[in-house]
C-alpha cells in the first residue's frame, strides 16, 4: 500500500496536470500483453495518470544523491514500493494510465474504515448515522443511489418521476464526497475473505462506442464489514419467469414498466391489429398481493381511469388489469382491511383471481387449474428471497437463507462482520423468529447498528480486531409500527396493530390515503426529494400524469 505522501512525489512531473473529475475511476481495457492493475484508486488518479515509471526512478536517483548515501532513505522506500504497485501504459494519444488493484489496510495513522455492501434502506441508513469523524467509510453497490421503493409504483405510471425515488449516496453521507480516504464505488462484491479481512469486488465497464464490456476485479481491506446486499425478487422455480415478467424493486424496473405500457398502447392504435391481439396487448397482469402488487394494482387502474381514457380514447375500451394471488391479497393486514381492499380494487375495474402461476411463456401464463391467461405486460411481485450473492457465502444461514446473525446483528464467529437488512436473518439458537423484509426493519437495523459501531469506537475498538474484549450493549429489538398500502383511487389502508393477532388502530377511506402521503413524504431523506415528490404530487392532480415515452 502506498504511503501517504506518494501523491506528493508523484506530482513532481514536469508536465502538468490534467483536469480530472474527482472520485470517478478510470476504467480503461488494458493493451494485450500488458499486465496492469484493474480499478483505478481515485485518490491517486490525477498523480498516477501524470507520471511514468521513468519519473519515479528520476525520483528515486535524486533522493539517493541528496541523502550522499547508498543505503536506501525512507523516501526511496516510498518510490520502490509504488514502483511494485504501479505499472504506467501507454493510452490512445500517448496518455499515461496507471491502476491499483486494491484498497489496502488502514495505517495508524489513518482512521478505521467500515466496508458496507449495499445501498438500501439498511445500508444507507448505517452511513447515514455512522460518525465520520470515527470511522471512514467505504460503500461498495451496483448503483449510486438509494430506491425509495414506497414511491416506485408511482414512476411506473408517471404519478411521479423516477429521480423522485431515488437519493444519491452522496447526499445521504457527504463524507462519500468530501472526506480523503471514504469512496463509493460502483461495483459488486464477489466474495469475502475473513482470514485477510478484505473483500472480493468487480467492476462492471459497459463501453457502449466500442460495444464491449469488461470487469475489472479489485479487492478492499477492511476494519468493520457490513454485508447489507438485500435480496431479489423469488420466482419459485417457475419457468419463463425471469424471461418474460418484470420485477419491481428497482428505478430501471420501474421504467421498463412505463415503457412497455406505454409502447402496447400506441401500438394497438395501428390499423390492422386484430381485437384479440389489442386485448392481449392491453392486458396488464400483475402476480402477487403484497402491497406492492396491490399498490401498483391501484395505480395502474387510476392512470387507465384518469388517462387513458382521455388520451387513448381509440382503445380505453380493451385495457384491463388482472391481479392473480396464490392465497390472500395483503395477508398481513387487518381481515376488514383487506375485505375493504377487494371492494376498492374490483369498482376500480381490477380483476382479482386466485391462483398458482405454473409457467410463464411470452405473450402468456398458465395457471395451475389449466387456465391460460393472455398478457402484454407482466409484473412480478412475489415477495423476495436470497440472492445469488448470499447463496454463495459459506456462512451459517438462518431458515429462508439469509444470512445468519446473533442478537447484535453479527456473524457468529467472524470478527467485526455484520449482516443487516433482507440479507440477514437470527439463527435458530438466538430463540428469535426471522425478522420480515420490510423497510422499516432495514432502517431501524441500520440505525442500531451505527450506533453500536460508534459506541465501540469510542470505547477503543474500532480497529480490526481490537474489540473481541469490549462488553456488548443491548441487543437488537424490533417493535413493529404499523403498515401502510394504497389501493387507488385516493384510497389507502392503515393498519397499526403490532402484529396480526395483536390489536391495534386500523381504518381506511380517504384521511388513510391522506396518512399514507404524508408519512412518506415525511421519510424522504432530503428536503430536495420532499418538494419534488410534493410538487409532482401536484402537477399530477392538476395537469395529469405525464404520458411520454422516453
């Protein structure tokens, strides 16, 4: 690893420095034959790219001669070890490129540094509530961005525009963009190495001029690991699933949702389309009762109501909506709640069935009665399970799965690594039930375990390692506060009970679809997002909802 004032020697370079935006790696495909380090370490991007291994030899000479001895100074150390990580190549345009493989341990004299994999509720409320001026941080996720997933089945029919879901990482922590030694990178962890306490990552390069795409592998060392991945949708197995339906936890999924909507729209309007193809074409099937197959379900309907029918006039007639559950829709909610959800579903026009999904061909699925069900967009809500990324971990799992943890969110028997968030899971010796996947348990996870790690860096631990002898606080508890689901038509359900056998406020009508809005805008992390969503929110009830295909 290089030392702290490699920056400064390298910069010795004759020729200036080029403008280089900061934070971002250099990814370039490597010259055949040539071997070069893989992910480029922003905090030495701008030195790196300017110099030569002829420079740092230049260097090197120099030093020897100042010092009048030939017994290497502490500063030729420096040159020769950057010598033994860094290669320079020549670029298109005879530019130098030069790249690291690797984040290195911390030194002494640097602060801790907690690795958190992921970008969800979990992990970005972890960095959001951590103490920068204890710990540096280090996110690594395939995006960078937090998805307000309340929000998601609103972008889907132009209620809201889809950056109105969205948080940058960097507004939710700002050391991300400020402080030396903390990064975002885009890119995904392919492993971890608890013995060396460092984790695998690969970047993904979509070079779309050259139509190529390469990964660049690269490797982070770590004091405290946070494993926050979340999870991916379930199919159960069904054939045709992944091929032909569309899931909903993600903005990209939320907008080839509106496309595909809006494109079998415009395309039932040309002459010659027969009634059958326009009604298949405008079928809109949506699998899974959960609240967000009921949400999306409502939305849905109010855009064909409100919309569709002013702006499609030709075909209003054959769009329809069908919502197929296996059991139940909204099952955890309040047996009126959910018979008042039916009402409110079926005088919006959605057809509700009952029914298991046995295979899912394009253009159709077949129930497990023999029916066959004809669509032009499909969307998948099946609730979520572990993803391939925590399948592939050898770690105790807990049922479902997950991630295996104790009282305190850690994995037994790894030092200073935690599991949060839909990944995780208690073990079955912990006495305690899996915790649901739901956003209010990722969030207040997050919050507990940031204060933990605070609390044990102020009580000397933070290094790795260091806090094997430090006495563990309160362990983890989850009190449920409620949930919450729209069902269209300016109707919404809330139920405040604390589990399904428990008692509790429970009401829906318009003051519930009232709460709902106002709860989560109220959970919108910046107050940026907040007059966004609110003033979308606005020129949807006004002007209705954007029908562009973009």
């Amino acid at each position: 690893m290089l030392r702290k004032n490699l920056p400064l020697i390298l910069r010795a370079s004759s020729s200036a420095p080029a403008a280089v935006p900061p934070l971002q790696p250099s990814l370039i495909p490597p010259a055949s034959g040539t071997t070069t380090f893989t992910a480029c370490h922003p905090f030495l991007r701008t030195s790196l790219q300017q110099c030569s291994i002829a420079v740092l030899h230049d260097q090197q000479n120099v030093l020897h001669e100042q010092k009048g001895s030939s017994a290497p100074t502490p500063e030729a150390l420096e040159l020769r070890e950057a010598q033994d990580i860094a290669e320079v190549q020549e670029g298109d345009g005879g530019e130098h490129v030069a790249r690291m493989s690797e984040l290195g341990p911390t030194k002494p004299s640097e602060k801790p540094r907690i690795v958190v994999l992921g970008s969800g509720w979990a992990g970005c409320r972890l960095m959001k509530d951590i103490d920068t001026q204890l710990y540096d941080i280090v996110c690594i996720s395939a995006r960078n961005h937090m998805v307000f997933t309340p929000l998601l089945a609103s972008t889907c029919v132009g209620t809201l525009e889809f950056r109105s879901a969205t948080e940058p990482l960097r507004t939710i922590q700002p050391a991300l963009a400020k402080a030396p030694n903390s990064y975002a990178f885009l890119a995904q962890c392919t492993g971890v190495d608890p013995l060396n306490r460092e984790v695998h990552c690969e970047a993904i390069v979509d070079d779309q001029f050259k139509g190529q795409v390469t990964t660049w592998p690269f490797k982070v060392a770590y004091d405290k690991l946070v494993i926050a991945t979340g999870a991916q949708a379930r199919t159960f197995g069904i054939h045709g699933v992944e091929e032909n339906a569309i899931f909903l936890r993600e903005v990209s999924h939320a907008r080839d949702i509106r496309s595909k909507l809006l494109y079998n729209l415009m395309i039932s309007d040309i002459p010659g389309v027969s009634e059958e193809e326009k009604s298949r074409l405008l079928h809109c099937v949506v699998v899974g009762g959960g609240p967000t197959g009921v949400e999306f379900s409502g939305e849905l309907s109010d855009f064909i109501h409100r919309d569709v029918h002013l702006k499609y006039s030709h075909v209003k007639n054959y769009i329809h909506v069908t919502l197929i559950e296996a059991n139940e829709i909204l099952s955890s909610f309040d047996m009126r709640l959910r018979e008042y959800a039916v009402n409110q579903l079926t005088k919006a026009g959605v057809r509700l069935v009952r029914g298991l999904v046995k295979d899912v061909e394009p253009g159709k699925l077949l129930l497990s009665d023999g029916s066959v069900v004809p669509y032009g967009l499909l969307v998948w809500s099946t609730g979520v399970g572990a993803s391939k990324f925590v399948r592939s971990l050898q770690l105790e799992k807990s049922p479902g799965g997950r991630i295996g943890v104790d009282e305190w969110l850690q994995v037994p028997g790894l030092e200073d690594v935690y599991a949060i968030g839909d990944c995780s899971g208690y073990l079955p010796k912990t006495g305690k039930t899996v915790l649901p996947a739901l956003a209010q348990v990722a969030e207040r996870q997050g919050n507990y375990l940031a204060k933990s790690l605070n609390a044990i860096a102020k009580a000397g631990g933070s290094r790795a390692g260091s806090a094997s002898d430090l006495q563990k606080g309160d362990p983890f508890e989850y009190h449920h506060l409620g949930s919450m689901a729209t069902v269209g038509r300016y109707k919404a359900l809330v139920d405040l009970r604390e589990s399904k056998q428990a008692k509790g406020i429970t009401w829906g009508g318009f003051m519930s679809w009232l709460v709902w809005r106002s709860a989560y805008l109220t959970r919108v992390i910046s107050w940026h997002n907040r007059i966004y969503v609110a003033v979308n929110w606005a020129t949807t009830l006004v002007f209705g909802r954007d029908i562009s295909r973009l």
